[in-house]
C-alpha cells in the first residue's frame, strides 16, 4: 500500500524576496501558515480572489501580511502566488 504523498509548496521567487523583508515575528508567521496549509489544503482564507486565470485564490490575512494561495488538488501542491504587506 503507498502511503498518499503529501501536499507540497510552490511558490514564484518573488515570495522569497518579500519573505526576506520581513521581521523575524512577521516571517515566523507567515512561513508557518504553508505548512498549515500542507496538512489541510482545503483550508479557506479570509477572502477570495479572482485572478487574470480565471482560477480563483484565497486570501489570509496574518497580521499586517496577505498571503494569497490557491489548492492544486490533482498536483498535490499548494500554489502559493503572493505575500504582501497591509496597511
């Protein structure tokens, strides 16, 4: 019996670039919530997001930061596709 594989994370490298601006506080909560999403891929986030795609993302809110994602179920992946600062 093969064990189900895990969901994975695929983020653009323009994720890393934001994550590395962050404070230690701020980039310890948002690196924490993918793997969140890892073990339960059909979480929803605050709000969802219509993209250029046609696909639509989810949107969470962690303090100050958005983090927008969207569920590869067939792929196994979480697609992350941004990390941005609030006001």
């Amino acid at each position: 019996m093969n064990p189900i594989r895990p969901y994975e994370i695929v983020a653009p490298m323009t994720v890393y670039e934001v994550l590395r601006t962050l404070s230690r506080s701020d980039r310890r909560r948002t690196e924490e919530f993918p793997g969140k999403l890892t073990r339960h891929p059909s979480t929803r986030g605050d709000f969802e997001c219509p993209a250029e795609d046609g696909r639509v993302h989810q949107a969470k809110t962690l303090g100050n930061i958005l983090v927008s994602y969207w569920p590869d179920h067939f792929a196994r992946e979480i697609r992350l596709t941004g990390i941005e600062r609030v006001e």
